[in-house]
C-alpha cells in the first residue's frame, strides 16, 4: 500500500493503534484525526487529553508503566496547588502542564487548536500530522443518574462511577470539521479510513458529532475500517463495558457493528470474537507489545486493501 | 513596644526586614503593605513576585542560598515549555507556578488581589497578614534608552541593563489603598510605620503613586521611619546604585532622605553612612544572618519610638 492512510482516534488505545500505524505507513502518508471532546478549561488552562497522549506517545514521551502522561515526570505543581487549597483532583504533572498553559496562551491570542497542535507535534517529534477534530470547542457531557457531568468530571473525578443515561457533544452544533481533516480525507490518495478501538461512545461519537464529518467520512475514496474495541467481549480499558452494559448493549462485536452502521465499510474483529453480518477480518487485537500494535496495524490495513 | 506596626515592602531586601520585624512586633501587631508595581500577566498567568517573595520568606519557604524563589523547587515545567517553543525568559518554577494559576483564575472569578494573598498567606503559613497596596492593577515601566519597558522586560529579561531616564506607574491613577491597607494606618494603637529599606524608585514609589497612599502615610497617628537601603553609598543587591546614577543622584543617605522629603519623619542610617539632617539613628544594616534581621528591626521601631 503506497496510498495515505487517516485513523480516527481517541486516547490511550487509539495511540497504541496510531503508534503502530506509523511502522505500517510510509513517511508523509499517515494523518490522525483526533477527538476533542474530552477537552477542558481547568484552572484556566486548556487541557487536551487524546492530542496530548497521541503527541506523547508518538513522541516517545509518554510512560508507558503508568499508562497515561509523561515518563520522568514530576509533580511539584500539584503538591503546591494543594497547599493553597486549589482543586486537585485533575493531576497535572510539571512538564505536561507547559502544553495546557502555552495552549491557553496561543489560542487567547488568536491561534486555531489545529494551528497549535500542528506545532507541538512538530515540536515534540510526533512524526505525523495531528489534526484536531474540530477547531470550534465541542465538549462531551455524560447525562448520569448523578446529573448532567462534564467529561473530565465524570471520568476522572468520580472515576466512572455514576450510571451513564445518554452522552451528548455541547458546541457541536456549532462546529465544522477543522481545514486539516477535510484535506486529509479528500486526499486523492487515500487508500483507508482507520477508526482506532477508542471508546465509541465517548471517543469516537464526538469526532461523528461535529456536522460534516460523518459524510465527509462517507464521501471518501477509501473504506472506513473499524477496530473494534471489545475483543471478545471484554474492554481492554476504561468505562468501555461499563457504558455499554448502561446503555442497554450486549458486549459483542455486533453491538459495534450496529454502533457503526453505515458509516464502517469492515471491521477488524478479535480472534475471540464471533463473525459478524458485515465484512470482516479478525486477528488478536490486544496491543501490549510495540509488535501487537504493528501487527493490528498491518491487519487493520489489509482489511481495507480487500 | 505593644503597639501595631505597619511595615511597607517591596521584594526580597525588605522581606529580609520583615523577617525581622516578626521576632521583635507581638502576634497579631505587625501588617505588611507590599509592592504589586512588578506584578504581571506572563503566559496569562498572574505573577505578584514581591507578595510571594515575603509569604515564602516568612513562611520558611524561600531558598535561602539562590537567593529568590522557592527551596527544593523544581523546574519539569520550564524544560517543557522550551521544547515547544514557549517563552522563557522568565523563570517559573514548578512549585511556585501553582500560586500564579491559582490567584490568575481566582482573579478571573472576581476575588480581589487582597482576599488571594490573605488566602495563600494563611495557607502556607506566613503569620502576619499581607495586604497588596492595591486591589487595581499598576505596571510598574520604566522608560530607557532602549523603550519604554515592562518592569520584569526591564528586570529579568535585560537584566537592568537599559540605561534608566524615568519610572511611571500605569494604571496608577485609577488605583486606590486596598481595604487592608486603610485598615492597618488607621489602627489606633498604630506606633511605627517602616519603610523597608527596599529600592525607593522601583519598589517604594510603585506604592507612593497610589492615589490618596501618600495621605493616608502621613495622616497616621505613628511616625514613618526609613530603613535606607544604600549602607556606605552601596546597593546591597540589584539595580538601586546603577539607577540612581542613571537619574543623575548621589549614591548617599542624603539623596534617599531628600527622595522621602516629606514624608519621613526619621531614617535609620547605616554606620558608614554620614549623618543628615533629618532625625536619624544609625546601626550595622547588613542582613545576612536572622540575628541581623532582627537587629535592624529592633532599631527601627526603637528609631520610631523616640
């Protein structure tokens, strides 16, 4: 394959998928559109969780023991926040806290997300193009038996805990997809569609919610292929089963498959997983090993060849 | 002494004094009016360098040996924003960057200057209130021969190299005392009010420009006392000697007696210093150990006594 490839991606799995991407791609050919859902204003700063961790962990930044952030950090920012009694439950680590404060600073000067993202990805040593969803704030709020909670609220401060009812993405009525995921996706090489095994729900549906995207998505070249993230049944992280038992779905990949309906052209299931109605192909999907991740990656991209 | 002792300081010379003045004033009788003219947004943070330099100071916090900022500090956050390109000439450390996100968006929700460092100043522990001269913002510039400069442009980033032609305070005329201040002059059990010997053009002057500040110095029912802050003609530490020249002074006690003219009503001289006019006294003003620091205090308010 010497076409370019776009992958559709949310936080730490989706990086994993995008990580492996970058060893199956030729140089210049991989874009990522990424979720912004997650985004948040938090002590006045701008805190973008999945570019972040995208950035990190193509970067060779992020620590991978820990699973989110940075290796080598520190804390020090934290440990004095909480000595002036400010809000500690969002951590921030010293060297992270530079994105979220320059991001502020740039877009309050007048700077697009994509513009400064753009930059950090160079600055950091990404590889890729990182292109934010949306330039226009659209902001994932989980309706719980709790109340209506602000993403970050609801998966960082009360760790998932409260039933999720519905999801809905503030803002995005008012969005439109940011100028680098419309060229990437009218690519005249483009040869696949890649949507990482992000949480469907949380990560991938904000991406869907910005107007434009889906039939931008439908209108390209080339297959929109997912991998699909419940091999076997079971969540490799996060809220993922949580949810969908909350919303009523069986943990199956057809639950997915029906998630996706006319919009993937072919799933990538797990070895675990029973066939499914729409093409498929299925490998084992669980990504520990920089190996795994080039080995769903080379899957996720003969899929799309077929 | 059992009276209340108001002590008005600029940064780091008249933390020292302050330090001082806690061993030798009764609980709950010292205030501390301190200079916010070097105060400023950097990065959309808000940065009060001379109230954190007396809160770490008093609180035990400040590192004694590099001179500013913070003991055991630490610097991920710097580094980080090197690599991305951030400004960073003005250095932020870790710890002490929690105190300029905090009062920044505590501003932004409408608390004063004054309620902040009440706030951070309980917290960490400092002992005695500090009060900002004023709850509106006033920019210390200083005009050169290079521009018209912001205070820290002129401060940090060249290092007091322009050559000084004047100093004006912006924002100045719209500033009033802050509540606190108003407070502690009115105090009726008032017995000294201490000029610390802190720069008078950059640090004093910034305080002195707010409307009615002037007043309410003079009205008070206690003496005004200057610490000087030239021992023998030299500067103990940064700029005063250089801009002094620069404004075509002497580098004497004269030219700082002539500078408070009627506002002071006694000067504590060094003992290399010759005599003036005014009424004075005279002790070793160095401050290099606690002992020194509250020796200076203790002659200070015996000056004021008299």
């Amino acid at each position: 394959m010497t076409g370019s490839v776009v992958v559709v991606t949310g936080g730490i799995g989706g990086a994993k998928l995008v990580l492996g991407l970058t060893h199956v791609v030729p140089a210049g050919k991989l874009t990522a559109i990424v979720n912004t859902g997650d985004d948040t204003d938090h002590l006045g700063l701008r805190v973008s969780p999945d570019i972040d961790t995208l950035i990190y962990t193509l970067s060779g930044l992020s620590d991978t023991e820990r699973g989110w952030g940075r290796k080598g950090e520190t804390w020090g920012f934290m440990a004095s926040l909480r000595t002036i009694g400010g809000e500690d439950w969002f951590n921030l680590g010293d060297h992270d806290l530079a994105l979220h404060v320059e991001r502020a600073r740039r877009l309050r000067a007048g700077e697009t997300l994509s513009q400064i993202t753009a930059d950090f990805a160079a600055k950091l040593g990404a590889g890729i193009p990182i292109i934010p969803m949306s330039d226009q704030p659209v902001a994932t709020r989980v309706i719980t038996d709790e109340g209506d909670l602000a993403f970050q609220d609801y998966f960082v401060r009360r760790r998932c805990a409260p039933r999720v009812e519905s999801i809905r993405f503030e803002g995005a009525e008012a969005a439109r997809p940011s100028p680098g995921v419309i060229e990437a996706l009218a690519a005249p090489d483009l040869e696949a569609i890649i949507i990482a095994p992000s949480n469907p729900w949380l990560s991938v549906d904000p991406i869907l919610a910005v107007p434009g995207m889906a039939d931008l998505l439908r209108a390209a070249k080339a297959p929109v292929v997912v991998v699909t993230p419940l091999p076997g049944g079971k969540a490799v992280k996060g809220p993922t089963a949580k949810i969908m038992e909350e919303l009523g779905l069986e943990l199956t990949a057809a639950s997915i498959e029906a998630h996706y309906a006319g919009l993937a052209d072919a799933f990538l299931l797990d070895d675990a997983d029973p066939p499914i109605g729409s093409p498929h192909a299925a490998c084992d999907t669980w990504m520990t090993s920089l190996d795994d991740r080039i080995r769903v990656a080379r899957a996720a991209l003969d899929l799309a060849r077929r």
